[in-house]
C-alpha cells in the first residue's frame, strides 16, 4: 500500500483513462469508415444502392456514436466516483 500512496494515478483513474481512450479510438474509427464509405461513391455501385446502403450505414453508425458517447460518459461518472472513494481512504 505504501507505493501507491506516493506513486503514480489510483489504478481507478488508469482503468477510466484508457476506457476514455478506447472510447475515442472507437469513435474515431467509425469517423473513418463513413468517410471512406462516402469516398466510394457511386463509382462501384449503382446511386441507389449505394444511396440506400449509405443511408442504413449511416443511421447504425450514429447509434454506435452515441451508445459510445453514452457509455463514456456514465462509466466515467461511476469510476470518478469509486476513484474518489478510494483515494479518500488510502491517501
């Protein structure tokens, strides 16, 4: 115990740190799928697939988004709360 009293973040606030990233990497990568899916075009498929795909596509991602944005954001309330917690008793 006495390590954690003088070094580094509580292990709960690293745990929150890298769910925050995670979180992000995520979305970013859903970012990049949309503009690569909107780089396609209609080049490789006919304007109604791919308007009809795009517009599905689309309207998962956005779930995905805020399911993402969501979780951050309940999650990192819980774990600010547990750090908090636990850093009342050891420090």
């Amino acid at each position: 115990m006495g390590d954690q009293k003088h070094g580094g973040l509580c292990p709960i606030r690293e745990f929150s740190r890298h769910l925050v990233g995670f979180c992000e990497e995520t979305e970013h990568q859903v970012n990049q799928l949309r503009s690569r899916l909107g780089a396609l075009g209609t080049s490789t498929w006919t304007d109604q697939n791919h308007h009809t795909y795009h517009g599905k596509f689309e309207e998962s991602a956005g779930q995905l988004l805020r399911t993402i944005q969501a979780f951050r954001e309940e999650q990192s309330i819980r774990l600010d709360q547990l750090a908090q917690q636990y850093e009342d008793v050891i420090y």
